[in-house]
C-alpha cells in the first residue's frame, strides 16, 4: 500500500496546460513552512468531454514536476471512478477516488444486512467516542437503517478496490460518498467506516456528505456552526474508528467541491490542528476559471474566447448544468445578458468572475455558469488552447495565485 502523506492538496486541471503553475503554489507553500502534497485529478468525465486520457494527466503532472525539480511524493487520482470507468486508470494513477453514490440508498443483501447488524452489537447501547461530549446510541434498528443506506455501496467500493488491487500494489485508496442528497451524521460515518474495514478497503482519505450546500465554485452556503460541529466530531470518529477496525493510520478527511469555501477554511485551520490530523482538499474547476480570467486579463483574442464561452453557456443552458445540478445554484434573472457582456472590457468580466466578495461586480451565478462550461472551450480545440499558450505567463499568475493565497494558506497556513 501506498501510504499518502499528512497533508494532501488535489488540483484539477481540465485542459492540462497548467501544472507547473499548480506546483508553483505548492513550491510557494514549502517556502513559507508548509508540508503539502499535490494531487493532480481528474474524472472519466472531464477526460470524456475535452477528448484527453489518464495518461496524459500523468504525463503533465510527471512533466511539471521534472521541470521545477520537485522532489517530493506526488500523486495522480483517478477521480470518482467506479467498476464501469476505473480500468482505464489503472496504469497512470497511483490515487483512486472510488465513488459509490449510485449505490448508496439501494439495498444490501438481508443476509449481508443482518450479518453486519451482529457484527456491530458490542457498540450497542451507550457509545463514547473520546472528544465527543454526548454519547452515541446505538441499536439493531439504527445500525440496519445505516446499513440499508450505505451497505451496498460499501461493497461495491470493495470490488472497487479489489479489482484495482488485482493490477497494481501501491496506490492510495478514498472511498466517497458525498455525492449524495442527504449529509451523514457522525454516527453514519462511524458505521460506513466500519463497513469499509469489512470490505477490506485500506482507506486513506474518506469524503462524506457534510452539511450545507458545496457548490461549485463559490463559497459555502449553510449552517457554519453545524458544519464545525460535524467536522470537529467527524475528526473524533476517524481516530477512533482507526483503532476500533484496524484501519489505516493515514485515513484522514477529505473534502469534496472544496475550492472557494472561504467562510469554512478557517473552521477546517483550526480543527485538523486541534486534532492534530491530517487532510486532503479537492480543487477542480478552479483552475479552469483562472484560465478564462487570464484570457479576459489578457484582452483582445483572449477576451473574445472569454466572451464567447459565456454567450454559448447561455444558449445552452440545460445541457451544460443538468450534470451538475446537484451542486449549482444559479438564478437565471441574476446572470447578465449576452449583448451585455460583449461590451464588457477585460476589468468588467474579470470582476464578475474572480471570486473576490469585496468587489461589488462579483457574480456568483455568472462564476458558476462558467465553472460547469468547459465543454464549450473544449469544442473550441486549437483555438482555445493555442489562447492559454500564448497568454501562459498571465494566466499562470491567476492559477498560482488563486491556489496559494486563497486555497492553500488559508486552509493550511
């Protein structure tokens, strides 16, 4: 087994022209004293729609590592794979993201469920979880509702992670189960945890359904308090779990649609420090955005592209947000007009779509749109990627630093 390192920072990066940016702000990050590790992902897909492969992830995080003389452990993740997508993985990715959300609500086996009801009566009645204040309950009844949730998915993350284990030795292992409508208690995840364990998963990183919305993009939207109650008790449940099924000493939280929760890093700071734990944050589209800002920064065909990436999301609309609809909330009355926006100058697009909350131009909804339209600058092909080539420079200082000032210190520092 491949053992992650303690602090772990996943970076997306849908046309691959920007690793050396990415691992600049991981350099930026070691400079001031901080000990993170790059993750660079990407799904089946992201590969699918803008036409790339698994190995070309692995051929641009190997490139960018050789060119800044990075030489520490890096990984490359084969992001929400599941038994129908993973097999084109298995060569050029050493981190598996196994996703399982289709699974989850869909019934185990009742053999399966009663099995793993019996398996988990020495927790029922009163359960102290140390630095948990309130004592669990458990009981047959609330253990098979769990289980009737999460039991299947459990053990298709297993034959996940057997089939990969048939192919390869060393690699790292995150079971995900936030893709779905509801987030899980504390208790949930103490009980999906002990199903991984059955499965014989040596999970490293696990990514639950926290409270509130983790939309794309923009900032966190919900109970902040609940959310540092949650967090704080999920830290609780890990270390413990760790010891009461003999799972790996490196299993550590992972956060999902992580990019742009600013009212939530310092929550996150603070805690994973209190417990002394580690953690991994995942990033995607971010860097795509910090593209399209530098095209519009840039002026003259960068802005065009910028512009015309915007005026064929609107057209299209429902195709481009219908994958993503769990995870978007865009109010269609609050996003400008096309016409609008193509007399925009490069400060008034470049306003609406960096996520700055001091600036009153910011649009959270126009930000969002552009996030999930990266189909459309794929469509583009040449042209578009002949644009980040010759603007490299500018938008190389948005990547860098959106990932290290606002990303990584605040969330490490």
């Amino acid at each position: 087994m491949l053992t992650i390192k303690k602090n772990t920072f996943g970076m997306g990066d849908r046309f691959a022209h920007q690793g050396r940016a990415q691992l600049s702000a991981i350099l930026k990050a070691r400079d001031a004293g901080l000990n993170i590790h790059p993750v660079w992902n990407k799904s089946n897909r992201e590969h699918t729609l803008v036409k790339t492969k698994p190995e070309d992830l692995r051929a641009e995080a190997d490139a960018a590592v050789a060119a800044l003389g990075w030489k520490e452990a890096y990984y490359v993740d084969a992001d929400h794979v599941g038994l129908k997508t993973v097999d084109g993985f298995i060569t050029s990715s050493d981190f598996f993201t196994v996703d399982v959300a289709d699974f989850v609500g869909h019934p185990a086996s009742p053999k399966a469920v009663e099995e793993f009801v019996g398996s988990m009566e020495p927790y029922f009645g009163s359960l102290t979880i140390p630095g948990i204040a309130e004592p669990f309950h458990l009981n047959a009844e609330s253990v098979r509702e769990v289980a009737g949730k999460f039991l299947l998915a459990a053990q298709e993350a297993g034959a996940v992670y057997r089939h990969v284990r048939e192919k390869k030795e060393e690699f790292v292992t995150e079971c995900s189960v936030d893709e779905t409508d509801k987030p899980q208690t504390p208790v949930d995840l103490f009980l999906i945890l002990a199903m991984i364990a059955k499965e014989g998963i040596p999970a490293q990183t696990i990514a639950p359904k926290f409270t509130g919305r983790f939309n794309k993009g923009v900032d966190y939207a919900g109970d902040i308090a609940q959310f540092e109650k949650e967090f704080d008790q999920d830290l609780c449940v890990i270390a413990f779990a760790i010891k009461e099924f003999g799972l790996p000493a490196s299993l550590k939280l992972s956060v999902h649609s992580g990019s742009d929760k600013f009212s939530l890093y310092p929550i996150i700071n603070r805690l994973v420090k209190k417990h002394g734990a580690g953690l991994h944050v995942k990033t995607a589209g971010t860097t795509w955005l910090e593209e399209v800002i530098g095209l519009a920064e840039a002026g003259g065909e960068g802005l065009e592209i910028a512009k015309e990436i915007y005026a064929t999301a609107m057209r299209r609309f429902a195709e481009l947000t219908a994958p993503y609809a769990p995870v978007i909330d865009i109010d269609q009355a609050k996003l400008p007009k096309p016409e609008e926006v193509a007399r925009w100058d490069s400060a008034a697009y470049t306003s609406a779509l960096r996520h700055d909350q001091k600036n009153p131009n910011y649009n959270p909804h126009f930000r969002q749109l552009i996030h999930v339209s990266f189909k459309v600058a794929a469509e583009m092909g040449s042209r578009y990627t002949t644009a980040l080539e010759a603007h490299e420079e500018i938008i190389a200082r948005n990547v860098t630093t959106n990932l290290f000032e606002r990303h990584i210190v605040p969330i490490f520092g």
